[in-house]
C-alpha cells in the first residue's frame, strides 16, 4: 500500500513538475527604461496574470540604444512595444510589423515651451529652435510640421530642429524654445526644475489634431501563421490588459509595483506616481482593441506629409483584431 502511495504521490510529483514546466516563454520588449509608461506588464507579471495563463514572461528594458524594431527583426522578442510612427515607417522599409492590440487610447506627446520665448501659438514656431526626439519618435513632429507649412531646415521661415537627448536640458539651458516631453514625464521633470507652469506654454498633439498612436503591440507577421504563437499572444493580451484594468484602479500600488523592479535605482517613488496617474488616463477607455478610426488617423497624418511624407502609401495588413477578438470575447 506505501509502495503504492509513494507511486501515486511520485507520479502527482512528476506530472506536477511538468505542469510547471509547461508555461510558455514570452520576451516583451519595452520601448523605454522600466517605468510606470509599463505599469500594466509589470503588474501583470507580480499579480500573477501571465502565471495564470499559461505564461512565463521576460520583460526587457528599453533604452536610448534600443530600437524595438531592431530586437524583434534579430529575433529579440517575441513581441515589442513602438509608437506606430515608428512601426509603419518600419513596416514600409521591409520590416513585417503588425499592430496585434493597442492598450494606449491617448497620446501622451506635447511640444513644451517657454513663454519668455514669445510662442503663445503654432503660428509662433517660425524661426524658432524646437528640441526634437530621433530614432522613430520625429515622426508625429515631422508631420505636424508639414501640416503647418513649416520647413525643418532652419531658417526664418522654417524652424529649427535641435536633436534633443532623453532629458529636457535643452529648455533650461536656453539651447531650445520648445522641447519635446511627454504627460507623463518629461514634463514634470521641467517642473522639478524649477519653472513653473506659469512660465511654459504646451501645445498637446491630441489637441492640434496631430495626435498618433503610441505604446501598441507589435509582432512579426510571419509569426501569426503559427497557431502556437498565435494562442500565446492570445494569452498575452489577455493577461497584460487585465494587468493594465487594475494599474488603472490601482495607481499608486501600479507604482510601487513598477519601483519594485527596477533594477538601475534610479526612479523615485514621487514621480512614478505622479506618471502612473498620467499613464491611467492614456490607457482609460481601450480594452486592448485597435479602434481603426484611430489607425486611420494615424496613417493619414502620416501620409500629409507633403513632398516628404513618413510613409508614402496606405499600408496593407498592418493591424489585426484576431488576437484580441480570441482573448477579449
């Protein structure tokens, strides 16, 4: 009867074990360093969303030398996170990049300037020195740009691109009028700077009608052709939104949750709170489905860009709703 029992329980061990062996691995690639712009990943990961789907799941954070374009093209990740600027321009030089969900409703991209500058509108911009991100986030500038008639090769009648690091030193140091920043971040880092919001004008892309989708998830097409991966990402989705419907209700936890791994030290408690709170409201109103009128703008502010456009055609199978549709419904 022991002999038996120990089989039983050995057998239950050993089947076990291979359960927990089971969890399929997923590589994420983050589109910046850990913070709470992520907050739905990470909680995902520590409320035990992706455990409970099947998922073990490797988070990588981004930096300024990391491209998700890149890592997903040499084989990286599984899935990435880009602006879809980025992945359409990506997309139309070869690369098979498709939109499987898209938690960020909002765009968060503002232009940030000084009012001792003498800008109070768009139309001010002439002649001015505009602090720029490169490395696929020029896009929705660039655009905006062309919308308003405005050269970016310097000069009185254009303005003046200053290719701008990821800090905002460019506005403190007089280097710049305007500088790019983010709802959730750069902005706030003005602020801790010492000026006030008195002393700066924004000027919010949603609000100029320029506003494109940031913060999508994106896979190689190829990979969609395989049921396995598919029923992965199925999985994903599902456990990541879940994982951004309680950072959205649960802010400041999100928060702390987002503290909790990174790994550099270098977040403070005070402005991952304050950013989760932004990133709640960006986040609030997508249960992870690409609305396609929101793809739709996207695309044609794209493709206003007169005789230099981000991308010169429409694209053609660049989203999909099969993955959401399967871990929504």
């Amino acid at each position: 009867m022991k002999q038996m029992l120990g089989a039983a329980l050995a057998g239950a061990m050993a089947f076990g074990a291979t359960m927990a062996q089971a969890a399929d691995d997923v590589t994420l690639q983050l589109k910046w360093v850990t913070q709470a712009q992520f907050a739905g990943y990470y909680v995902a990961a520590d409320k035990g969303f992706y455990e409970e789907e099947g998922l073990n799941v490797t988070i990588k954070p981004g930096g300024p030398d990391i491209a998700p374009a890149q890592v997903i093209a040499g084989g990286g990740a599984d899935v990435v996170l880009d602006w879809m600027p980025s992945a359409l321009a990506s997309r139309e030089k070869g690369l098979d990049l498709v939109n499987i969900a898209q938690p960020f409703k909002s765009s968060g991209m503002m232009l940030t300037c000084r009012k001792d500058s003498g800008i109070s509108s768009p139309a001010d911009f002439k002649g001015k020195t505009l602090g720029v991100w490169f490395f696929g986030n020029e896009y929705p500038f660039l655009s905006w740009m062309s919308k308003l008639g405005l050269s970016t090769d310097g000069g009185a009648d254009g303005v003046t691109v200053l290719k701008q690091g990821f800090n905002v030193d460019p506005i403190l140091n007089g280097q710049a009028d305007c500088v790019s920043t983010m709802t959730y971040n750069e902005y706030w880092q003005i602020i801790d700077a010492g000026l006030t919001p008195e002393e700066l004008v924004v000027f919010k892309y949603e609000d100029q009608g320029v506003a494109t989708l940031e913060d999508g998830m994106y896979v190689l097409g190829a990979n969609l052709e395989d049921a396995a991966f598919k029923d992965k990402m199925v999985r994903f989705v599902r456990a990541s939104m879940k994982g951004w419907k309680y950072a959205e209700d649960n802010p400041d936890e999100a928060a702390m949750i987002v503290l909790d791994n990174d790994a550099t030290g270098a977040q403070t408690e005070k402005h991952q709170k304050r950013m989760m709170g932004e990133i709640a409201k960006l986040t609030a109103g997508s249960n992870g489905a690409l609305d396609p009128a929101d793809y739709e703008r996207t695309v044609q502010s794209l493709l206003s860009g007169g005789s230099d456009p981000v991308i010169t055609k429409e694209p053609e199978g660049a989203w999909t709703h099969e993955i959401t549709d399967a871990a929504l419904n």
